[in-house]
C-alpha cells in the first residue's frame, strides 16, 4: 500500500504522524510526495482554534479530489477527537480516527482494505520526519491545567505521562542515530510525571537522560510559569546538555486577566521569575507567547502590558489574538472584544518587541557563537542556515546565516562571529 500523508499543527501533532506512518511501514506500506501516487490519503488535523480548523477542512476537502478508484480518505487527530458528526458533514472521508481511538489503528485501516496490518503505534518505531540533527520525543500527553481560553483538555484529555524509562529509550536511540538536538514536548512539559509519580518529574527524567552517553543537547518547550521552580533552573545551569532556553507561555501580565483566564501566578511572582533566571543563568534565553484581546481586557490593560515587555525584556516573544472556542470557559464571558481592536493591539504589542528583539540582537556583533549546528543551506544568498540553543526549530524564533569556509552537510558544529544583526536574524561568518 501506497501511502500519502499531511500533519497539520503543532509539532506534537507531527510526533502522532511519525508514530503513524511508522506502524503503517512496519506492515510494509510505502509512503509517497504525491497524493496522486497513494493507495491511501491520509489528513492529521489540528482543531486548537478556528483558523486551524478551517486549514483543516479545506486540506480534507483539497485530497478528496485526488480520491478515484479504490482510493482511501483517513482523516485523524484533534478534529475527528473533538467533533463526533463529521461523517455527515463529510461525506468524503472513508474513515475517521480521533486520538481515542489510535490504539485500534491497524483494526480500522484493516476494515477499510481488507488487510492483515498487525501491531499499535510506538515510540521507537516512529517514521523521522525531522532532519537527523535533530528530534521531536513528547514525553506527555494532555493537561491539568484548566485555561478559560483553551481547548486541549477537550481534545486531548487529561496528563498521561509516559514512563521515564520508555522516554529514556526513546533519547537514546535518537542520540546513536546521529540526533544533536533533542527537543522535548508536551502541553505541559512542567506537570510531566505528575500523574504516575505523584509529583512533578520533569527534573528527576532530565537527570537520567543526561546520563545519556554522546554529544547532544536537551530543549525544554512548553513550561508553566509557576512549576519553573529553584529545582529546575539549578539543574538547567548545572547541567550543560541542558540548552538554557526558557520556554515560558505567561499568556498575559495583569492579575485580573491571568485571574480570568484561570492561569495560576500574577505579575510580581512573574517579574520574580524572570529576575530569578537571568540572575542565575545570564545567557540564558526567555520566550513566551500571549494573548491580546481576552474578554474584559482594557487598553490600560494593554498599556501596562507592554511595560511589563519592557521591563522584562524577553528575547523572544510571540502573540495571538484571542480565538473565541466553544466548550471553553472564556466563550461565555461577557465584554467580547471586537476583531479590529484586538488586532491593533496585536500590532502594538509586536512593535514593542520587535525594537526590543532588534536590541539585544545587535549586542551580538563582532561576538563569537560556539556550538551552531547546520540546518540547510540558502541558495538566493550562497549562505549556510545555522541555529545554537538561542533558536528553537521551526522558524519560530529566526535563524543564522553563515558564509561557510568549507562545504558542510546538516547538522555540522560551527563556530561563528556574528557581523550583522536585525530583530529576527544574525549573519556572521564561520571562523
């Protein structure tokens, strides 16, 4: 069989399509570029907000084109989780599998071909859709948490933490097979372990995967601001296969906001935070993602905010508008804000930290980073594309150009000295 596959959303999501794709080769499958080539279409789908469901439904729609002959349409992941009628609304799907049912996978597409596919999906039998230098590994699966904006605990349950063990398994594998960055993920990588070690664990898995024999380096995404506690920032500066990134989503600065928003925390203890991480770690680099636009809030709100940016001064930051999604407790509450309000203090909030960004950039020239790691090459500009710890993958956070001495091939160490500098990227040579 034939197989042509599209994952959508998060990069939790893409770790489900590897775990996908790699039963389907287990059993023999071949996956394919083209939809034209495929026995069997298949849509891993996001649903966190509108504008992904919509993504979603005009890809099922854009592969049922594609359908003739005995050609299968598998739709799977977070919209067939979250909507139960879909099957009449889309009449072109042959088959839906939400994230409930995933442990069945071989029995449904057996039952849609006829076939004899044996086997669940694992962990170490996953399809790398990343370069080698790298890997996604999802040590959890949905949320305690209780976010008045959010949807994952409708789609994605409660925390299901996997086994420090398995994860370890998991780590070491990847690391023999070349992997330098190892990036863990989770709704809530803080909580991780919570649910079957009656704690939080996430320290206690780092210090066994650093045990880890090899020249890699750990990323954490996804930590809540009030469980980044004294534990983990000591063992992320005592540990050098720890990268000092801080991925902190605070959504938002104002008390009576976070209040709402049932985010535990308010702005001094965040302050406190962040003080506390440059303190002990100064080249470590902060992140976080927020929401303008939440129900209730206040251009004095806003101004205040882009004080706190200020003060804070994140390295990184990016925001959303808030998405009003049902089931959740915020598409109730009264005082909605309208579209156009919203996006101008999206505008405003980006602004603020595009100057800030564009500042501690430029103190990087005529310094010299160690340990970049190759990540392709740009051929507009004849230029190498390189991250270190300072970028998460994806493009979320920009990138580094170099002018190579040498040919190089991804995932090769560079040492650069960095000569130019905007809000988003550093160019420099290798030296």
């Amino acid at each position: 069989m034939k197989i042509y596959l599209i994952s959508l959303g998060c990069a939790k999501n893409r770790v489900d399509s590897e775990l996908i794709i790699g039963l389907l080769e287990k059993n023999k499958a071949i996956l394919v570029d083209e939809p034209n080539e495929a026995d069997l279409l298949m849509v891993n789908t996001c649903a966190f907000i509108e504008s992904a469901r919509k993504e979603a439904i005009d890809t099922i729609l854009s592969l049922a084109d594609y359908k003739t002959g005995n050609k299968k349409l598998v739709v799977c992941g977070c919209l067939p989780q979250r909507y139960d009628n879909l099957a009449q609304l889309l009449p072109e799907v042959d088959a839906f599998i939400p994230i409930k049912d995933y442990s069945n996978f071989s029995k449904i597409i057996n039952n849609l071909y006829k076939s004899d596919y044996q086997g669940e999906l694992s962990f170490l039998n996953k399809h790398i859709s990343t370069p080698n230098y790298m890997r996604y590994i999802k040590i959890s699966e949905g949320c305690l948490n209780h976010c008045a904006f959010c949807a994952i605990p409708l789609i994605r349950g409660k925390l299901k933490s996997r086994t420090i063990d398995d994860i370890v398994n998991e780590v070491s594998q990847a690391v023999k097979d070349g992997a330098y960055e190892i990036n863990l993920i989770s709704q809530d990588t803080t909580r991780y372990g919570y649910d079957i070690y009656k704690e939080n664990s996430i320290v206690n898995l780092l210090a066994e995967i650093v045990k880890i024999p090899g020249d890699f380096k750990v990323r954490l995404l996804y930590l809540y601001p009030d469980i980044v506690n004294d534990l983990l920032i000591q063992f992320i500066k005592n540990n050098s296969k720890i990268m000092p990134y801080f991925d902190i989503p605070i959504q938002h600065s104002e008390d009576s906001l976070l209040k709402a928003m049932n985010r535990r925390g308010n702005k001094e203890y965040l302050l406190d935070l962040f003080r506390k991480i440059k303190k002990e770690i100064p080249n470590a680099i902060i992140r976080t993602t927020l929401i303008v636009g939440f129900p209730g809030e206040t251009d004095l709100d806003i101004d205040n905010l882009i004080e706190f940016i200020e003060e804070v001064k994140f390295d990184r930051l990016g925001a959303f508008t808030y998405s009003k999604e049902e089931g959740t407790k915020g598409a109730k509450m009264p005082n909605q804000i309208k579209e156009r309000i919203k996006k101008t203090r999206y505008n405003k909030v980006m602004q603020i930290q595009e100057n800030i960004a564009r500042k501690k950039q430029e103190k990087y020239i005529n310094t010299i980073i160690d340990d970049c790691f190759i990540t392709g090459y740009d051929a507009e500009n004849l230029m190498y594309l390189a991250r270190n710890y300072m970028y998460a993958p994806d493009d979320i956070d920009g990138v580094i150009y170099v002018a190579a001495k040498d040919e190089h091939k991804l995932g090769d160490l560079v040492k650069i000295k960095i000569k130019d500098a905007d809000a988003y990227s550093l160019v420099g040579e290798e030296i």
